[in-house]
C-alpha cells in the first residue's frame, strides 16, 4: 500500500519535479514551501512518508525532522540535500532518516526510499491497530482482574495466584475463567502476550 507522501523543501523547481516524478509511479503527492506550512496542516494530515530538503530558511530539514520525533511523530523520513556533508548524514540517521539523498536526486533512488518508508509505515501503523485491540480488551477486565491476569503472565499457579492476593483458588478460577471470556481465549501463553504487549509498548 501507498501511503501518502509529504514533500518539504523550499525550492518551488524541486517540488515540481519531484512531485511530477513521484505521481508518476501512484504516490499522492502533497508539496509545502517550508516546515511552518506543513506544521500547520500537520494535524489533519493522514500518517505519510516525508521527504525533507535539509537547507530552508527559518527552520531547516533536519531540525523538524528533530521536532517531529520529539513530538513523537514517526512517520519514515527521506533527506535531501544539495549541500550534504557527513555530520548532517550522522544527524539524519541518528533521528531515523530512511535515507540520505543528494542532489540532483537519483529518481529511482528517490522511488525506491520512498518505497521503504512506505513499507515501514505499513508495518507501524498495522502495530499501532494491534496494540489499540490489545488495550481495548484489557481495558474490559476488572481491577482484580488485572491483578490476576499480571500474575498469570507472571507464570504463577492458581494456588500461587490465591496465596498472593489472599483469595480462595476458586475465586482465582472464577477471575481466571472471566479473563479468559474477556480476551476470547483460555491460553496462558496467549494471556502473557496481551499483558506484555500492553506494557512493553510506549
């Protein structure tokens, strides 16, 4: 799948180009003369890949790519520049370019880059769904519940489980049999997964 592509760069000659080329192979093409204008749209922007010339006044390339992952914003990020020099490279990468390109830029380089953040926020945003579910089913469980669903993750028995919270073990196996209604499954690996999936994600 295609995901729309957002191109940054302040020469109105390279959007043109760039735009015409990337339309070419069925990427939807958004263009913006400077970081401001995108950071404005941003909002209500569907998630995309970016491309970022690294030299535009005010705000350059690699500085918003440096706001966008600070605000948490990951969407995969090609880099171009006519002015490229190893440190901006580093720069790029460090903050999760999906690559670093040179002017005149390559176009099959360019597609192929384009490609990959493409893919790459495929996968994110098919992880991002899964770990909604995840959340949504949890969210379903009562505090007890949760307790001892920790605990069944934890690997603890139902006679340990009961000695923690000082329940009987056939209330354990009562909470036990809700949980496993609530997440549509009966399998401790299966329970472990969810529990950790929940916890282990930002």
């Amino acid at each position: 799948m295609n995901h729309p592509v957002y191109l940054v760069d302040d020469d109105d000659a390279v959007r043109r180009a760039l735009s015409l080329l990337l339309s070419t192979v069925g990427f939807k093409v958004t263009s913006f003369a400077d970081p401001r204008s995108f950071l404005g749209q941003i909002d209500h922007l569907p998630p995309g890949c970016l491309i970022l010339d690294i030299r535009m006044p005010v705000i350059s390339g690699l500085k918003l790519q440096q706001q966008l992952r600070e605000q948490g914003l990951d969407w995969p990020i090609v880099v171009i520049s006519g002015h490229g020099d190893i440190e901006a490279c580093r720069q790029a990468f460090r903050f999760g370019a999906v690559d670093f390109l040179s002017k005149p830029v390559d176009e099959q380089d360019l597609i192929d880059a384009i490609q990959r953040g493409s893919e790459l926020l495929e996968k994110q945003l098919q992880a991002a769904a899964e770990l909604s579910e995840v959340r949504d089913l949890l969210a379903q469980l009562t505090s007890r519940e949760n307790e001892v669903l920790g605990h069944i993750a934890e690997g603890f028995t139902t006679r340990q489980i009961a000695e923690a919270l000082k329940l009987s073990p056939r209330t354990v196996e009562s909470h036990r049999a809700a949980i496993g209604a609530k997440l549509s499954t009966t399998s401790q690996a299966e329970m472990t997964r969810i529990w950790l999936q929940a916890r282990n994600t930002p």
